[in-house]
C-alpha cells in the first residue's frame, strides 16, 4: 500500500490525538504506549480525509468486494465514509449498510440500515481488539445469505491476542478472509522515528513490541 496513504491517515490521526502517546491500559490489561481513538475524527474534514485513506486502501489492495458494511457504531460513519470517498475519489458507486444494536420492532423492522446484505461484503470498523464485534458481523452477513468479503481497520497493532496470534491473524485464518489496514505499528513507529516531539516513544513501543508483539 501507497505510504502516502499510511503517511496521510498517521499525520492526520496525530494532529487530532486520535493517536495519543504515554501510558493506556487497554482491554486486555496490557499498558500500552501508544493509543488509537477513531471518534476523535469528528468534523466533515475529518472524515473526509480518513474516508479517503480508507478508501484507497481498498483500490490499492484490489480489494475483492460488492458492498460495504459498517458495524453499529462505530464503523457506521466509517464505511459511510469510504463509501463516499470510493465514489468521488475512483467513481465506484457501492451500496452501503449498517446494522442498529437493538432490532426495531415497528416502523421498517429489522436491524439492518441501507442497502440489504447481499454479495461479497466488506466489513468496515476502527480496530480489531479481540475480534467479537467482527465475529457478531460475520454472523449477522452469512445470516442473511452473503458472503464476508474482508476486513478494513484504521490500525492494525500488530499484537498478539490470547495465543500467538493478533486477533486480526486470527480471523483470517478462522474465516479465510483478507483484513487490510491503513496503517500499522511498524508504519507507526517510521512515521514517528523523525519526529522531535514523538520519536522518543519508539523506546517504549520496541519494548512493548518484544514483550507482545506477532512474529515478524
Ligand atoms: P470499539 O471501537 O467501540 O469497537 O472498541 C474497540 C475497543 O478497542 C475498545 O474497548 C477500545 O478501548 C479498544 N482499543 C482501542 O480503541 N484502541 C487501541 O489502540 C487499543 C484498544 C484496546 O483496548 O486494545
């Protein structure tokens, strides 16, 4: 993938402190230095430029894929997002969906918001963390008969989950499917090894790397 994509998305995610530096207990316990918050893209720019970043992820992938799906809540603006970049960036114009955390008994019905689920769809979200939410997506797509066409993440940590592998690893090989990512921790640690205010966490993330990082 094109570094200026990767340089794009890190630049803007650490101008906004969507990327923050120091020391962050996460899910699992692990304190980590280093911390990836997505809801902290919150303007139209914002999410413009991160829609593009998105967006030409997929294109430079060649990412095989019909629709895209953005899991509640997260990765609802997200997709939308990349679904409008996809169109005014590289003139694809594909359906878009999202699911609602409770089902609606009146009204439309259903759970499921935009385009219906069908084909070869693309999981749009923030991060992977433990794979549970992808996992309820993958379920909810092969329930109404399509077919999970990958995974596309902001940031990829590149760490290890219960066992060896990151749970990003972990779904491709439990599910046979791509997950791409704009940007991951060895894209992160380039972008701040030049920087005067940031490279000294590079330390800190080399330790916490060997500590609970994937094989290389
Ligand atoms: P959603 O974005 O709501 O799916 O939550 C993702 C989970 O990952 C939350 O529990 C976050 O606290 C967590 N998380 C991040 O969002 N960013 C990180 O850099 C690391 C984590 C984490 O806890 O591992």
């Amino acid at each position: 993938m094109s570094s200026a994509t990767k340089n794009a998305f890190l630049s803007l995610a650490i101008e906004r402190q969507a990327l923050k530096f120091g020391a962050f207990t996460l899910k699992s316990g692990r304190t980590s230095p280093y911390f990836f918050n997505a809801g902290l893209f919150a303007s139209g720019g914002d999410l413009h430029r991160l829609g593009e970043c998105y967006a030409a992820t997929l294109v430079e992938n060649n990412a095989d894929f019909d629709m895209l799906f953005g899991p509640a809540y997260k990765g609802i603006p997200l997709a939308t997002a990349t679904a409008t970049s996809l169109f005014t960036q590289f003139n694809k114009d594909v359906p878009v969906a999202y699911n609602r955390k409770e089902a609606k008994a009146h009204g439309e019905g259903g759970n499921i918001v935009g385009a219906p689920l069908q084909g070869k769809v693309m999981i749009v979200d923030d991060v992977i963390t433990a794979g549970t939410a992808i996992r309820e997506s993958i379920d909810l797509i092969q329930q109404q008969g399509a077919e999970p066409a990958g995974v596309l993440v902001a940031l990829d940590r590149q760490e290890r989950g219960s066992g060896e592998l990151s749970a990003i690893q972990q779904v491709q090989a439990d599910y046979n499917i791509p997950v791409f990512a704009i940007a991951n921790l060895t894209d992160l640690s380039n972008f701040i090894k030049n920087d005067d205010q940031l490279s000294v966490y590079n330390e800190k993330i080399a330790q916490y790397r060997a500590q609970y990082g994937i094989q290389a």
